[in-house]
C-alpha cells in the first residue's frame, strides 16, 4: 500500500460476524477491572508484542463495537489543522458561534491570509473544557428531592440556583 493510499478514507465492514464477536468480548470484558487491563499487538514473530496505546486501543473498541452492531466503519485521516467550519461540526456548533468564541479568545487560532486555523489539540481540549462546564451547571441547578420533600421547597431551591447560575454567568 503506498503512503497515498494509506492516508485517505478508507470504509470497512465484516463477514465473520463470529470472530468479531471474539474480538468485541475480548475487548469488552476485562473493563471493570483496575487497574486497567492492556492490550498488545502480536506480529508474525511472537516474541516481539508491542503495547497498544490507549488512543489505538479507544479506535479499535469503538470500530468492533460499530461492526458488532452492523454498521461499517470509515478510518478518515485529519489533518492536526482545521478549518473554522471542521472545528465548528466537531464542537457540535455553528460557526458563527465558533467565531464568536475565537473572537472572545476562549480559542487560540491562527490566521492563514483571510482564513482562521484552529490546532486539533486545541479544540479538543475546548470542547473538554466545555463539557465539564456544562455538567457544572447542570450541578449547580440540581436539587435532591425525595418522596417526603416540599415541592414548594424545591421550586425555591431551583429558582435559587438559577439565579446564582445566572449572576455568575452575567458577571463574566
């Protein structure tokens, strides 16, 4: 296979539905344990195994567990540089709403001419960063209720946190 070859998409599928299965529960069943379990990548001679990296063994899980329920799977090389709208679809947001977070410098970018390149790592720590935000927030707004809480109390407490989410979020 030439380096040309090898770096474009390329979609997948399979017939052994048997062997995958193998696979997927050779993978699948030592998660719980910890600590974690590690996976290494047997050649043609036996003793020279190489340790998967948790990157490879994440992309392997994720493509059995997707042929295991039948689906294909394509492998599409990017680039580590991307455009506003790639990073944009990979944030899952517009991209004027990514322009104003590059705007706000919530982003680093760089400019290429006229065109904003944004780092992979870049965006991926973001939307990282961005999820833990959210999830505080959804924290912040929620309330224990049990089966012998006032629900006049709790509609106070939650109006409360909102109001608290609310003045932190205009204070920035």
């Amino acid at each position: 296979m030439s380096a040309a070859e090898a770096l474009t998409s390329s979609t997948y599928g399979t017939s052994d539905t048997q062997q995958l299965g193998r696979v997927y529960d050779m993978l699948t069943a030592d998660e719980a344990l910890d600590p974690a379990p590690r996976y290494y990548l047997v050649g043609s001679v036996e003793e020279d195994p190489v340790e998967l990296p948790e990157e490879i063994y994440q992309v392997l899980r994720r493509a059995v567990e997707a042929m295991q329920q039948g689906l294909s799977v394509t492998i599409s090389p990017t680039s580590q540089s991307l455009t506003t709208q790639q990073a944009a679809d990979l944030l899952g947001m517009s991209r004027p709403t990514l322009i104003k977070a590059l705007d706000g410098g919530k982003l680093p970018y760089t400019r290429a001419g006229s065109h904003r390149r944004l780092a992979l790592m870049d965006v991926l720590d973001y939307r990282d960063k961005r999820r833990q935000e959210q999830y505080a927030a959804i924290d912040a707004l929620s309330v224990d209720v049990d089966e012998t809480t006032d629900i006049e109390q709790t509609l106070t407490e939650l109006r409360e946190a909102r109001r608290a989410v609310a003045a932190k979020r205009r204070a920035r």
